[in-house]
C-alpha cells in the first residue's frame, strides 16, 4: 500500500501526539496537533505546497470542502491561504474532536467540522463549494462512490476545483464535463487537480 512520510511525534504527558506544520499564509510555520489514528496519514509539506501552489489565485473568498479530513491539513491549509470558509468532514470522532480544539486555538472562522460519514454528508442539502479535497483512506476504495456522491449532491460551483489524491496506479472515474488541469506523480502517490 502507498505510504506517506510520517508524520512528527511529539511527546506529552498523555503519549504522542502527531503534528504537522502549516506551510502557507497567515498561519505559515504553526504547528497543529492531531489524532494519532492507524491509516491515518496527512498530505506531506512538499505535495501540500505543489497543491496550493496551483491553487493560490483560486482561494482567497472561496468555500472550500474537505472531505476525509483527517488532521485537517487541506482544510487548515487553505484557511490559512484566505478561504472564506471550510467544511471539514471526518467519520473518526476522536480525530474530529482533535480537529475542532486545533480549530478554536488558531481562532479559525468560517470553519465547520461534520463527524460523520462523507457519503452521508454528501447527501445533505446546502451550499455550493469552489474547491473540494478527496483524499480517502488508501486502504479503502472510496474514490468512485465519493465522487459519484459529490456529482449526484449537486454542490459544485461551476468552474470550481476539486483535488484527488489517490495510488498511483488507481483509476478516478470523473464527470466528462471535468478537465483534468494538473497532475503529479511523487513515488506511489497520484495527485491530480481538476476543473468542474
């Protein structure tokens, strides 16, 4: 199974506790704490910055979705960076939990963490989103459902980006109406950035 670099350990009282940094914007360089859960594994600092770099014009004001958050890299990321507002959407209540304590210490607004799973998210009514990040466990085959699940829910903006990330070697079923505007490969992990 693709692996990504590990993320740092710190040491406390209560055990570990995985951080990483935010490398962008007006939270560049603060460390944030998450949930040291099996399988999970955060968007490394190099792929982060190739991802945000595409995306720099397209973020200030912007909605974004974050499904499968996890540590909330993407999400946090992109707050930092000017997004107006993020819907972080974690099923693990511990990392969710983690993720709102992480969001209340950097004061974050507009901010908005869902415990609970993407697909039933995704079939909730509400606004539309200008960028989205799928990044699934790897150990799953969420991608094609997901997707289909974010078609069928009708809550893109025209013209809006929506990151993958997934195995190299797997294929992502998308709209035909999707272009594909930028894709990198970095060991066994595939990123790809497409335009609704």
């Amino acid at each position: 199974m693709p692996r990504k670099p590990p993320p740092t350990k710190s040491r406390t009282a209560a055990g570990a506790i995985s951080q990483l940094r935010i490398i962008g914007g007006r939270w560049r360089g603060r460390k944030v704490a998450f949930a040291p859960i099996e399988g999970l594994r955060p968007t490394g600092d190099r792929l982060r910055e190739t991802l945000f770099n595409w995306l720099q014009f397209h973020l200030p004001g912007a909605r974004c979705l974050d499904l499968f958050a996890g540590s909330g890299a993407l999400g946090l990321e992109a707050l930092s960076r000017g997004a107006a507002a993020v819907d972080f959407v974690e099923l693990d209540r511990g990392a969710a939990q983690m993720l709102r304590q992480q969001l209340d210490l950097l004061q974050a607004e507009g901010a908005r963490v869902h415990n609970c799973p993407a697909q039933v998210f995704l079939e909730q009514p509400g606004e539309a989103w200008d960028v989205i990040f799928v990044d699934p466990p790897f150990a799953g085959d969420l991608w094609a459902n997901t997707l289909q699940a974010l078609v069928a829910g009708d809550r893109i903006r025209p013209g809006a980006f929506i990151y993958v990330e997934s195995p190299r070697s797997t294929p992502i079923p998308t709209p035909a109406d999707w272009r594909l505007e930028k894709e990198k490969h970095a060991g066994q992990v595939c990123m790809r950035l497409f335009r609704a």
